[in-house]
C-alpha cells in the first residue's frame, strides 16, 4: 500500500523558518514527480513547489526565494525548506507523489504563522 507521511509542520513566529519531510513507501520514488501543495481554511489547495524526477524544480511567484523543494532517492523522502515565513503561508500542507496517472497524497501536516 503506497503511503506519503509529512511530518516538520508547527506554529512559528513571522520570519521563522520549517523544513518539512515527506516519506514515500511502496512506489518507485525515484521516477516520481513529487510536489507540495498547501491549504488554507477557505481557500483552494494550491502548489506551492513541485521537483521534477530529473531534479528540475519550480515555485509560483507567492514563495519564489523562500522556499526551496528537494530530494533524496536513496531516503524515498522529499523535503520543503521554508524561510521568511508570513501568516500568509498558514495552511495544511501535503506532499503530492505522481507518475504516469497515478497520483499519491498524504494526510497534511499544519503549518502555522503566528506570533
């Protein structure tokens, strides 16, 4: 059964800085394409990074400098390392695992800006 667990979510203050972990079981994790997405109450899932299985990487203009995605194969795990956090960026995130039609979620693990 395949299996995406994020963990590292937690209150901060504006400014701080979180690295959350994304662990993948039973998939191939390499030739995945992964991804984190993000929700706030009220609003649309959104992504906010995604990592090609090359490496190649992308983020929308709202986290571009802040955060930065990555990977490590050999740990089936990736990773969000997020800096010059904004209550804005309060939300549920989710690690987002997809291949050839197959897409994986985890459950989400709280992010939250506050002071």
């Amino acid at each position: 059964q395949v299996q995406l667990v994020e963990s590292g979510g937690d209150l901060v203050q504006p400014g701080g800085s979180l690295r959350l972990s994304c662990s993948a079981s039973a998939i191939t994790f390499s030739i995945y394409a992964l991804g984190w997405y993000r929700q706030a109450p009220g609003k649309q899932r959104e992504l906010v990074a995604s990592i090609t299985s090359s490496g190649r990487s992308y983020y929308p203009d709202s986290v571009q400098g802040r955060f930065t995605i990555s990977r490590d194969n050999a740990k089936n795990t990736v990773y969000l390392q997020m800096n010059s956090l904004k209550p804005e960026d309060t939300a549920v995130y989710y690690c987002n695992a997809h291949w050839s039609g197959n897409v994986y979620w985890g459950q989400g693990t709280q992010v939250t800006v506050s002071s």
